[in-house]
C-alpha cells in the first residue's frame, strides 16, 4: 500500500509535533524507571532492617527469659 501526497504531506506536518510527544514519553518512561530502581533499593533495606529488628528482639526476648 503505497501512501498518497496527502498523507505524507499531513504525516510532514504532524511529525513535529509527534516528535516532542515522543520525547516528552521517554522522559516519562525514564523519570518511571528511576523512581522504580529508587523503591526497590527502599523495599531492599527496609526488608534489611526488619531482619535486623527481627534478630534483635529475638535475642531480647532470649535475654528475658533467661532473666526471669
């Protein structure tokens, strides 16, 4: 299928404005991808700190024991 003179003169016409929708949405996606690296480095060391909470009120709670 071949395109027609008005086609392409509409698709020269539109292609800048295609463009900077085009731009404007990689810059989304890569604000996107950074935000999501960023949670998941949060969600890695709140899980981190839980572990290390979790391992100190088990020895608390060995300690009390212990004591009691």
């Amino acid at each position: 299928m071949t395109m027609r003179l008005r086609d392409m003169l509409r698709a020269i016409r539109e292609y800048p404005a295609v463009l900077a929708e085009l731009r404007r949405t990689q810059q989304a996606l890569a604000r996107s991808e950074q935000t999501c690296v960023a949670l998941r480095d949060e969600a890695g060391e709140r899980a981190n700190h839980e572990r290390f909470l979790t391992h100190q009120l088990a020895a608390v709670q060995t300690a009390l024991v212990e004591f009691c």
